[in-house]
C-alpha cells in the first residue's frame, strides 16, 4: 500500500451531498455482459470486487452502474462494510423501461441487485423517443416520493432533449447528466458544458480516458504532457485527462472504469490536482475542440 492520497469533495450539482470528485465506473464489456446475463458468470469477479474496494477505502464514494452492465449486485458486494450514508450510488434504467410501470419495475429490480433501499442518483441511460419524457420524468417523481431514490439524471441526452426533460419535470429537478466527455472529445462544450454551469447541473463524464486511449503517451502532445506531469510530479497521463475534465468546472465528475485495482490506485492521484489556468490554456490548445 503507498500514501494515502488526498481526496477533494464537492457538492454533487444541488444535492446537497458531497462526492469525491473522482467517481468509478463499473462497465466492463459487451461479452462480460453476455456472460453474466446468459450464463450467469461474473469472470473477474474477485479483481472487480478489489478495484472498487480499493477506491473506497481511499475515499472514493461516488460509483456508477446501470441495469444493463450486470455490475449492480458486483456493487452491492463492493460496499458491505461501508456506511451506506457515506456512499453515492448511481444506477440507470434502461431504455426499454422508460414507461411508468415499467420504470418503476426496473427500479425495484435495480434497489434489489443493489442490495439497497434508496438509490442516490436513478438516471435514464439514453432517450427513448417512443415514450413521452413526461411519462419517464413523471415516474421519476413517484420514485422521490417514495424514498426509494434520491435525484434522477439523464444520459446520452442531445440538449434539446435535456431541456425538454427539465421541462417536463414539476416537483423536483434534473440533477445531473452523463456524457461521453474527454479531453479528447469536447463536443459537449458547444452547448450542454454551459447550460449544465448555467443551471448548475452535474457532468459524469464517461470515456474520461477516451476508452483507454488517454493512458499512453501517444495520444498526447509530448511536450504539453511532460510540462505538466513535471510541474504538478503527475506519475501517469491518466492523471491528466482526469484532471483536466475536474479542473474544467466544479461540477465535473468523471467516472473512470474501475475493473482493475492498479489503475484504480493511479486514478485516485487525480483527485487531489488542481490544473491551474496556464496548465489548462495549453492543455486546451493542444487539444482544440471538434
Ligand atoms: N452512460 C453511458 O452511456 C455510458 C457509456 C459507457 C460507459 N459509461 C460509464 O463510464 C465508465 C467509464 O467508461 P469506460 O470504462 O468505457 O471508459 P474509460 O474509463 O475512459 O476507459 C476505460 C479503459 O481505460 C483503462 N484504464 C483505466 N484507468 C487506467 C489507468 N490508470 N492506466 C491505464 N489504463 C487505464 C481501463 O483498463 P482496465 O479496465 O484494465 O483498468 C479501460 O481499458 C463506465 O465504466 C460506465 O460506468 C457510461
């Protein structure tokens, strides 16, 4: 085990509940999907199991899931022995189950793989123009009446479709949104990056390392990468993709995928830098939007 690693917090959108600003994404694959919905097998099961402990037991306490990946119960296992209060639980409802009943079905489904009676943040995984967002946002609602969620986003929503969502919404807001976001994809920060700061509603970014892409120094300007790395002692260029979408705006929290404990312990180091505005004129500037 190396040092601790110093782990910021924030507000987690108007939540109220403060996140560690690095999260941990629990997608593994199309086939180990497959496999553990057809064949009910978990392969990697105990390293899965130990890259989550790892980022909980240094602090990490944001996690996100989804119906589809399998990865609930691997979660709900995950956690035993953590103060469920001290946890941020994200799960989403699929596609499919964005009807009233049927939302609401599949969140029972997803309370029970998660071995859990509230959800903290119930997002709807993409749109889904069959069913009126009226309908999915209302059923959202009864679940916050209820007390089996907490708050409820969205994900893979155009901004036209995202402000059609906060519109249909009577009670309660939208808290968050998840998008593919990196910094080597910013197509984002034509429009939803500032209707997000504008309303103050949370970012997970996914793909925050491009897929994996962002951990090999090939993907960067060698120069940008190495000035950086040696002014803030960063040890990976994973470091800096998470620091970058962190240091972007304060309601930015990405969500690297969590399956392997090494990189688990790697990512963690991006949660306590802070790029500073020169850092991040020349990281813009060598990776200019698209
Ligand atoms: N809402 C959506 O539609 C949607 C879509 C896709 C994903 N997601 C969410 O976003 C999360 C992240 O997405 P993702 O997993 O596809 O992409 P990602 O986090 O950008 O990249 C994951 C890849 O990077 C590797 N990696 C992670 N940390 C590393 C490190 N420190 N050094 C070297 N390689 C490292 C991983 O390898 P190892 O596995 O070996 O660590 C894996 O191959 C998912 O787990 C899921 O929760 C949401």
């Amino acid at each position: 085990m190396g040092e601790k690693i110093c782990m910021e917090y924030r507000e987690f959108g108007k939540t109220g509940f403060k996140t560690s600003v690095i999260g941990m994404g629990t997608y593994y694959d199309p086939g180990w999907i497959v496999s553990a919905k057809l064949f009910r097998t978990r392969p990697n099961l105990d390293r899965h199991l130990e890259a989550i402990r790892v980022g909980l037991d240094n602090g990490i306490n944001l996690i996100d899931t989804a119906e589809l990946y399998g990865s609930e119960s691997i979660v709900a296992k995950a956690v035993k022995g953590t103060k469920r209060d001290d946890l941020f639980i994200a799960t989403k409802v699929w596609r499919s189950h964005l009807k009233y009943d049927s939302l609401i079905k599949a969140c029972r489904r997803s309370l029970k793989n998660l071995d859990t009676s509230y959800i903290d943040l119930y997002q709807v995984h993409f749109p889904n123009g069959r069913v009126p967002i009226a309908e999915t946002m209302r059923a959202m609602e009864y679940l916050v009446d209820q007390g089996l969620i907490r708050h409820f986003g969205i994900s893979n929503f155009n901004l036209p479709q995202m402000i059609a969502a906060e519109n249909a919404v009577r009670k309660y807001e939208i808290t968050s949104t998840q998008m593919n976001y990196s910094i080597a994809n910013r197509k984002l920060e034509a429009d939803i990056l500032p209707h997000c700061m504008e309303k103050n509603i949370a970012i997970l970014p996914y793909y925050p390392l491009a897929h994996g892409k962002l951990s090999g120094d090939g993907s960067w300007p060698k120069d940008v990468l190495s000035a950086i790395m040696q002014k803030h002692g960063i040890k990976k260029p994973t470091t800096v993709a998470l620091a970058w979408l962190a240091s972007r705006w304060n309601g930015i929290f990405p969500i690297p995928r969590a399956s392997n404990p090494d990189h688990v312990r790697d990512n963690l180091e991006a949660g306590s830098i802070k790029l500073d505005d020169a850092d991040m004129k020349m990281l813009d500037s060598a990776f200019p939007p698209r």
